[in-house]
C-alpha cells in the first residue's frame, strides 16, 4: 500500500509498517495485507457489522506467535464503535470492537489483525444467535471427495429440517455449513439444534462422521463441531484471512462450487479477482432465515418417525463424480 493514507471512508487510516513481512513464506508484507482488506471490505463488512469481534494479531507476523484479543484497545480511535458485552461467567463486561464500517476493517489491519472472528448473534440480541454453524473438521489425510460428500449429508439434513445451508471454505482444512436463523431463539436452543443433527448424522453414518470431543477416539472420521454455537463464542469471518501460510481467506462458496473448490483455495492473492467476477454468495443469507425451533420440532419428528433412527451403513466413500 502506497502513500501515507489509506481512504476507506470518513476516516483516515495511516498506515504502519507497510514493508513489514507477516507471511514469511510468500513475502507477503503488511501493506498487501491492507490492500487485501481495502479490496473486499465492500462484501466483508456487512459479514461483520454488529456483531462483537474477537481479533487475532500477529504483530511479527505469522512465522511467530500470535495472540486472540477481545478487548478493544484503549488507544483505538474514538470513531471506532464498541459493544458492551456482559461475561457468561463471572462479573462485569468486555468491549468488543463492532467493525461497521471500512474504516474500522482496515485499521484493525494495520494493528495487525489478521483474522476476523465473529458472534453467531449480535451486540443487540447477544442471547440470541441468527446463525447457526457445523464445522467439518478432518483429521490428517482425508480426500476431498470425502468431505464433499460429507459436506452434502449435512446440508440434506439442513434442507429437510426447513433450514437454507451457506457453504463456507475455512481457509484451513475444511468447510463451514452455516445456515441463517430469525433470532428468535436463545443460544442453548440453538446449540441443542446444531448437537441433535450432528448426532443425526454420526448415526447414520457412523464410519464416516463422528461428534466424539477427543481427537484420539475419532480415528478418521470427521468430526462434526457444534461447540461454536454457545454464548461467546466465534467463528471466522466470512473474507477473513487466515494466519496460514499462503494467506488463504475463509471464503463463502455456492452448492455448486462445492465439487471443484478446496478449503484453502481462495485468498489474498485471488479473491479479489473471484469477487470481481462473482457476486458474494451470502449477501442474502439473512433473507433466508429460518427457525430453530420450528427445526428442533422436525428433528424430533425425524426421530420418531424411524426415518433416521437406526444407523445405516455409509455409504462407500469416493464413488461420487467430483
């Protein structure tokens, strides 16, 4: 990033550093970073407003260790809204910063964030989650074909229950399957939700999937990880970089980009191409909200019934076309 200032918006931002290298491995400097931000803050932010951030900073970029920080910082521009949010446990509360505009994005970056962690719900209704997320998490070694499948048994059950599946490629090994909610619910309701399908699936398809919390009991089978869908907790940001080499970005993807797109492959050095071609794939996600009670209702319908409750044997892996 050339010049003193970077014009987001109504502020400025004057960047530090710029030569300052934060991916060792591909001579990624902190000025391609701000560059990267500026670039898709137009789809980003609207992933991000309202929403209490938690940040992930690599001050000496990412060949050494980083740190997660959810307290905004007392030095931070006063332009820069905050959220105050009550602690689950204990007493008193923790301002998070709530990226609402450009501006805000890119002067997270030059304090070197690199990763954008989000709330399921937002600074108005922190109880109360409007997105939902299972995370496809594989161990070492598991072909892509595998995970797509797995990808799809998710987003079936999503589709039977009434619930609009938004696919996500992490950036790291695996996908995200998000699905927006009305809001109406709380977070325990919304979590016993997101558990009941989970275990839906391991029972259907117990080779293939697991809810097992010890990586040890898992053998290769992809765990399915609900545990973001609590009381504050976070998940990635859509465009979000990721502290890995290569500067992958988690990235939404369509059903259909499925078959041919790995986790990590979009990021600093082509997701602005991709975004000048493509419209985002979530910009209407909240238009597709569903209920999570009405879903938690299904499921158990789908329970009874006997249409899911014996396991199935999987099916055989690696048949599919992709």
């Amino acid at each position: 990033m050339t010049g003193k200032q970077a014009h987001a918006g109504k502020h400025e931002v004057t960047p530090s550093s710029v030569d300052k290298v934060m991916y060792p491995e591909d001579d990624i400097t902190k000025g391609d970073v701000l560059a990267y931000y500026s670039d898709v803050a137009e789809v980003m932010v609207p992933h991000l407003r309202d929403r209490p951030l938690t940040m992930r900073r690599f001050p000496d970029g990412i060949g050494k260790s980083g740190f997660f920080q959810q307290e905004a910082q007392d030095y931070f521009p006063d332009w820069i809204q905050t959220a105050d949010v009550p602690r689950r446990q204990g007493e008193g509360t923790v301002r998070h910063v709530l990226v609402q505009d450009a501006d805000t994005l890119v002067y997270l970056a030059n304090q070197a964030c690199l990763e954008f962690h989000t709330w399921l719900a937002r600074a108005d209704k922190l109880d109360c989650p409007d997105l939902m997320v299972i995370d496809l998490d594989p161990p070492e070694g598991t072909g892509l074909n595998r995970l797509r499948q797995d990808a799809r048994l998710v987003t079936d059950v999503y589709t039977e229950l009434g619930l609009t599946t938004f696919l996500q490629a992490t950036g790291g090994r695996g996908f995200h399957l998000t699905t927006p909610l009305t809001g109406d619910a709380d977070s325990d309701t919304v979590r016993e939700l997101a558990r009941g399908i989970a275990r839906l699936l391991a029972a259907e398809s117990p080779t293939l999937l697991t809810t097992e919390q010890r990586k040890s009991a898992r053998g290769d089978r992809v765990f399915l990880d609900t545990n973001r869908n609590a009381y504050g907790q976070t998940a990635v940001a859509p465009y979000s970089l990721r502290a890995r080499p290569g500067a992958p970005a988690a990235t939404p993807i369509t059903i259909d980009e499925l078959s041919r797109v790995e986790p990590n492959r979009y990021g600093l050095r082509n997701e602005s191409r991709r975004l000048a071609r493509k419209k985002d794939p979530w910009a209407d996600i909240h238009q597709h909200a569903g209920s999570a009670e009405d879903a938690l209702a299904r499921l158990a319908e789908l329970g009874r019934s006997g249409n899911h409750s014996d396991a199935r044997p999987a099916k055989p892996t690696g048949s599919g076309k992709d």
